[in-house]
C-alpha cells in the first residue's frame, strides 16, 4: 500500500518535495555535459560579443549594450527548462523510473516540481554570472534593478519547462534531443530578443513566450518595452498552464501507468532486465517472501487493475508450467551450470541453451 499526499502531515510532504528537488538539482550539477553548457555559455557568449568583440562600440551605445545584456539574459533562461525536462522526461519514461517512484509513497507531482526548480537553480545561477559581467560590457544596474530582473528571469523559467515537459511526454528518448531543438533553436532566432527582426517577420515573435518574457524584464529594469505588460503576463501564464496540463494528463494515462515491460501486464523475463523498475520489483521478492514462487503478472497500481491482476496469478500459479516455475530459479546454480557446461560444446551453446530453457519455462507459465 503506498501512501498519497492525502495521508502525509504538511511536514513530512514538504519534506518529500524538497528532498526530490534537492537530490534533482545535486544531479543536474554533477552531470558535466548539462551543467557545463547551460551554465557557461551565456556568460561566455556575452563577453565575446558584447566585450570582446562589440565592445568599444557599445561604450557609447547604452541600448545597444542593454539590447546584448537582456538578450543573452533570456537565452540563459530558455536552456535549462526545455533541456532539463524534455530529455531526461523521455529517459526516464522509457526506463520504467516513473512507475517506480508512483509505488512509493512520494507526492505524485514532486518529480516534475523537483526538475522546475533545478531549472530555476540553474537560471540563479546564470543570472548571477551575467550580473558580474554585466560591467565589463558597460552595464550599470542597481541593485533594484538586478532584484527585479533576476526575480522575472527566474520565475519566467515556468514556460520553457512547460514545453520541455510536453515534449519529454510525447517523444521517446532517442527522439527527444531533435524535438527540442526543433522549438529551441528557432525561438531563438525569430523571438527577436537575441537578433533584430524586419518588419516583415516581427508578427513571428508574438507567438513566442521568449518575446514577451524579454519584454517584462525590459520592463523590470525601467527600461521601454513593446505593449502592455498585463498581456505579455497572461501569454507566458497561458504558456505554462496549457502545455502542464496536457503532459500531467498524458502521464497519468501512459507514462505513469505503462506496464513494466510494455507486454502487458506480466513481467517478461527476456525484457525485465531492461527496465529499471523491473529490475527494482524482482529485487524485492526475496524481501516479500515471493523468491521460488510463480513469477505471475505484477500488480498495477491502478485500483481498477488489481482484480484482474490477482485473478491471472492464481490462474498462473495453478498452471500446467508451476513446477517448471519454481525450478526457474535454479538455472544459475553452481552444480547445474557445471553440469550444463560439461555436456556442451562451447560456453556459447550452452548460453543458447539456458536462453532457450528460459523461454520454453516462460511460455509453460503464461500459457
């Protein structure tokens, strides 16, 4: 039985959100090839062009140094959000971690909240890099201003994880890397935020929310923005609401509760070393008494599938195949490999061997 939200004190739920968010961003920094990027590349993109290479000519041009600030600004935001939720979403949905962490007894949401506020971490800490760079590219704020501006910033995080998440629920994990940048990159470049737009094409960037979060954080500093902010406010707001309740309702009708192996209902030997949750379930048999007895169908954790489930492992454990079952567990004893391995030609033919025993005990049991 695993416990729900409903049935935890106010203490020990807030404990259990910011423990997941706390050991989300503790992974997140540890892991080189998301922290390094995400986390250096404004800063350093921002000393290259707006220091470097622009930068007697932005001595004398404080929109222009203001237009290079906010827009690396913004580029800083979009990155761990759509990366951090879209990618690891998908991976962790093919490898079963979802359903694991329904059956234990964690609010059903504090994965998803751990992994937005590892974005805003990230965002902070971005932010904070800029500011010190800030004047080195003829930048002077007050601290107001950088109060302001880090608080819309880091809040303006919401959207991007927003349609990070929606991807990292529609797309598998090989996939996930491509649709992300399909929406990453040309918001980049059409929000004019980073570039100027023609006129031509200036209508492009209202349908972006990276538009109108530069827009509220031009607005943050005092400085002059495009319409109102009451508009710009909805539009991210929108952003973020409409794209998390489609992703929640797609993981609870199929990333939460997918079967194990996505055979069924049944735990397939020749697949549940691939699944971590798989991997996780038969560990725990021998905790639970269940090591030697019929490996019948695992128990969704969907009410309405726990009498259907009870039902095939009586049916399993009163099968033709029950004893050929219990003695599944015994392929790998010493004496019978010793055995095996003496009356075979090659250590090869004897793996093919235990292969195909395996499967014609699997077939005895589920038939």
């Amino acid at each position: 039985m695993s416990a729900t939200p409903a049935t935890m004190s106010t203490r020990r739920l807030l404990r259990a959100y910011w423990m997941e968010a706390r050991y989300e961003s503790i992974r997140m920094l540890r892991m080189p090839g998301f922290a390094g990027p995400f986390l250096a590349l404004p800063v350093l993109l921002y000393l290259l062009f707006g220091v470097f290479m622009y930068g007697d000519a932005l001595r004398g041009d404080p929109k222009g140094a203001l237009f290079v600030f906010m827009g690396f600004s913004i580029f800083g935001v979009m990155g761990p959000g759509m990366f951090g939720f879209g990618i690891p979403i998908a991976m962790e949905r093919e490898q079963g971690l979802y359903q694991l962490k329904r059956a234990l007894p964690m609010p059903r949401l504090a994965p998803l909240l751990a992994k937005m506020l590892m974005a805003m971490l990230f965002v902070a800490i971005i932010m904070v890099t800029m500011f010190v760079a800030a004047p080195f590219g003829h930048m002077r704020l007050s601290a107001g201003q950088i109060l302001s501006l880090s608080v819309v910033n880091i809040l303006g995080a919401a959207p991007f994880c927003a349609l990070g998440l929606v991807i990292g629920t529609l797309t598998t994990a090989k996939s996930a890397p491509a649709f992300v940048n399909l929406l990453y990159l040309p918001m980049i470049y059409l929000s004019g935020f980073l570039l100027p737009l023609p006129k031509s094409l200036q209508w492009i960037a209202l349908v972006s929310p990276a538009y109108h979060l530069d827009q509220l954080a031009l607005a943050a500093i005092g400085a002059p923005s495009q319409g109102p902010n009451a508009i710009h406010v909805a539009v991210l707001v929108g952003v973020t609401l409409a794209p998390t309740l489609l992703a929640i309702r797609r993981l609870a009708r199929v990333g939460l509760s997918r079967d194990v192996t996505g055979f069924g209902n049944r735990l397939s030997l020749g697949t549940e070393r691939h699944s971590y949750a798989a991997h996780t379930i038969r560990s725990s048999l021998p905790l639970a008494g269940l090591r030697g007895q019929s490996p019948g169908p695992v128990e969704s954790v969907e009410p309405g599938h726990r009498r259907r489930a009870a039902a095939q492992r009586r049916a399993a454990h009163h099968a033709d195949g029950r004893h050929a079952a219990r003695s599944l567990y015994r392929f790998d004893h010493p004496r019978h490999v010793f055995a095996r391995q003496r009356h075979s030609e090659s250590p090869r033919v004897c793996r093919d061997q235990d292969h195909l025993a395996r499967r014609e005990v699997e077939h005895a049991v589920h038939r």
